[in-house]
C-alpha cells in the first residue's frame, strides 16, 4: 500500500498464495487451484471504498459459501465480494484470506459436514512513501554562518521501499550535488561550501531539496527550503581615503559576521610605508549590521585623544572571523574659526582718533584648519594693498588694515569675520570715531549724508 498523507492516496499490491488442503469428500487443492482474488492492484484517496472478488474458475464441485478475514467484510460481504475502505495503519490489511467453502447439509438443524475449504491469501504490501518532507541541515560547528569546509545534508527518512535518490542543489552559486548516501531507513545527499560562495557577491545561500520515490513518484512531491549567510571576509565598498575630523569617519563594509578586531598603523604624512603600530585605545571603533543596506556593516572610528604628532595617514586593518580588510584615512584635528583679538591702534573698545591721525586695525583669528580673515564696513570690503594677511601658526592667522590718515568717512563699526568651514563663522566688532564737523547732515532712505567744512 502506498500511502500519501498529503493527498491521502494509496496503492496496493497484492500476491495471491495458495495453501494446500485435503477435502474429505473431493479431490485435494479442488479449489486451490481455480480461486483468485481480483484486482491484483486498486488506488485509493482514503476514504473511496474498494471491492475484492473471490472467484472460482474451475469445474464441480463448485464451492457455495466465501468468508473473509477482514471485520469490514465479514459485517457487509456479499458472498464472494468484499467491500471496505484501505488503511495502511489497519494491521488485518496487511494479510486478507478468502475461504471458499462447500457445505453438504443433511438436515437443516446438523452442522455443516464434509467441508471442503481452500484460503486464498491476499497479501496487501504496505509501500508507503516517506510521511515527512527532506530536512535540511548544516554541519558548521554551532555558527550562525557558513564557511569553505562545511557541508549541507538534505535527508528523506521512511517509505517502504525508501527513495530512490535525493536531489539536493544550493544556489548562489550553484554547488555539485554529491552521491546518495544510503543507510537502513534514510537517503541523505550533501553539499560542501566553497570558495567560490566566499566570493559571491550575495551573503545569503538557498538551499533547495526534493526526492524521487520510484514506485509511485507523483506520491511524494514534498519539498524543504533553507536559507543560510556565508561568511565573508570584509570588503570594501569604496576606494578613496577618508578624512578623520574630531567627530571621527563612518564608512560601509561587506561582511559578516559583524568586523570586532581593529588594529591601527600611523603612516604619518605617508599613505605607505611600513609606519608604527599604534595603541588600539587611540581610537574607539565598532561596527554594526547595516539596517539599511542588506548583508553590510557600519564602522564608526571616534579619536579618544589626538595631539599634534599624530596627525596624518592611518591604515586601519579590520577583521571577523573570516578575514581582513585594510581602509586608509587621514586624521585631522578641527576647530571652529575663532576671533581672538579685534583692535584699533592697540585698543578693542571705541576709538576717537582726530582727522588725519594713522589708523591700524588688526584682527587675530584661530582655528584648524587656518581660518581665512575679512575686514568690512558697512558693505565696504578692504582689500588690496590696505590690508596685510599673515599666517601667525599651525593654527592662526591675522589681518591688518592700515589707514595713513583717518578721515570723517572713515568713521562707523568695523567688522571682522573669520571661517574655515567648519561650523559657520565667528565676527567681532569695534566703531571708530573720527573728530569732524558737519555744517549740514539729513538722512535720505536710511543713509546718513554728511556735508563738511574743515576749517584752515
């Protein structure tokens, strides 16, 4: 009997056995010889009931009562026609006997005399196909991942006969499928994972197995899938060299599983060079699982502490458990452009020069990188030979303006705005006043127009 519990089918398979008997008043295997159960074969969903037949193809004497081994058919046989319904569970199926019996009465109230009694042997094989789907396992030493060496099983267990053969395939790449191993009650079929899944751009490995019950294949259809991540050594997602500022680099790798060991080289103003190995406490770094990009990771690397010898180009070596990747940057220091000082003729309040006295503004300013430096009044920009720019450090500037003879328009606040690009601008300020006389001053749409008289 073939039984599949998914569509609740099932085939049977009987072979007719003869058994030898004597009759007291015939010949012997009289019937044995001329009695068949038919059909040799019938399908059956389970729950559609199926009809044997007993039959008697010989001469006289010609038996005249059947009986049957199965409860089913002894409640509703029909002589020698037995209906009931296939259990492959039903331990009385495995073996179903007809008797063909002949009763010579000689009174209605005797019992029956002279039987003649042959059985038919009906034996029901119970071929069942495997009751559960193929399992999918991996042999990776309790990892969450796959690596080259490990190997994936798929195994069908059960069915009477067992399958013939285990089709196993694992894609992305596609890896050989390699013979069936046998054993008393299972087929198995592996695969070993390779460098080439390494290689592969996708992290993610499916598995897909299926198996062929030659007897009856459209019996057993059933499928398993697997899903497994192969682990990768990281991989670069970019080629330029980063920019390390006080706030640290963030960059994207592919891996997993996630990186955990970092180790740092200053390469100073080199980006090769052999460099020194530099304490890992120098930096605080750590990566994470990318949320959104798939199978990727996000490496932070913080400076603790960052004086001025060890600025320049590092080479980053990151690891997991399956390789390495090396990522260069460059570490600055950064700080917002700051005005330091902002005076007039050595004085950062209000000044009151008089009419043509010398005028020196000068504006001091820091920052990393060097801060750029401007000079303005109202919408006037200095420029030219009236202002004096000068680096004064690794990490300050300053700017001079230099009038020869103050004049009245000269008076009004002036401004100086120093940036670097980082975080916006700083400006001071300071007004200088200049001794003059107006003989007639209005204001016309905001501006302050001044007429003067200078007295010889």
């Amino acid at each position: 009997m073939h039984w599949a519990p998914d569509r609740g089918t099932s085939l049977h398979s009987m072979q007719n056995q003869q058994e030898s008997d004597r009759c007291l008043y015939g010949e012997a295997n009289l019937y044995n010889e001329h009695l068949r159960i038919s059909p040799s074969h019938f399908a059956s969903n389970g729950s559609q009931a199926v009809t044997l037949t007993c039959t008697y193809t010989g001469g006289n004497p010609r038996p005249d009562h059947y009986e049957w081994s199965i409860t089913a058919c002894r409640e509703r046989s029909s002589g020698n026609i037995c209906t009931f319904t296939p259990d492959p569970t039903a331990e009385e199926l495995k073996t179903v006997t007809c008797t063909a019996l002949r009763r010579s009465l000689r009174s209605l109230k005797t019992t029956v005399e002279n039987d003649c009694t042959f059985e038919i042997l009906c034996l029901v094989c119970l071929s069942d196909p495997p009751p559960d789907k193929p399992v999918i396992q991996s042999q990776n030493s309790g990892r969450e991942y796959l690596q080259p060496g490990d190997v994936v099983t798929c195994t069908v267990s059960g069915g009477s006969p067992p399958v013939e053969s285990v089709h196993l395939s694992c894609l992305d790449p596609s890896l050989p499928d390699q013979h069936d191993q046998r054993y008393a009650t299972a087929v198995a079929s592996s695969v070993t994972i390779t460098n080439a899944v390494q290689d592969d751009d996708d992290v993610e490995m499916t598995c897909f197995c299926n198996a062929t019950w030659s007897l009856k294949p459209q019996y057993y259809q059933l499928t398993s899938t697997a899903m497994y991540n192969v682990g990768r050594a990281p991989r670069k997602l970019f080629n330029e060299t980063l920019t390390m500022t006080g706030d640290g680099i963030v960059f994207t790798l592919q891996a997993y599983p996630v990186p955990d060991l970092f180790a740092f080289t200053h390469l100073g103003d080199s980006r090769s060079g052999p460099g020194k190995v530099m304490n890992p406490t120098l930096f605080s770094s750590k990566c994470r699982q990318n949320t959104e990009m798939e199978y990727t990771v996000s490496c932070t690397i913080v400076p603790s502490s960052l004086s001025e010898k060890h600025l320049g180009f590092y080479r980053t070596t990151v690891s997991n458990a399956q390789g390495y990747v090396d990522v260069t940057f460059q570490a600055h220091q950064e700080d917002r452009a700051v005005v330091e000082r902002l005076t007039v003729n050595g004085m950062e309040e209000t000044v009151t020069l008089n009419r043509d006295d010398q005028v020196t503004l000068a504006c001091w300013a820091s920052g990393r990188p060097v801060p750029s430096v401007s000079i303005t009044r109202g919408y006037t920009v200095f420029t030219g030979s009236d202002v004096h720019y000068d680096r004064t450090g690794s990490t300050s500037s300053q700017a001079v303006l230099t009038l020869s003879a103050a004049h009245c328009d000269d008076m009004g606040t002036y401004t100086c705005t120093v940036t670097n690009g980082i975080a916006g601008s700083d400006t001071k300020t300071i007004r200088l006043n200049t001794n003059c006389k107006c003989f007639a001053c209005h204001f016309s749409v905001g501006l302050l127009l001044c007429f003067q008289m200078v007295l010889v």
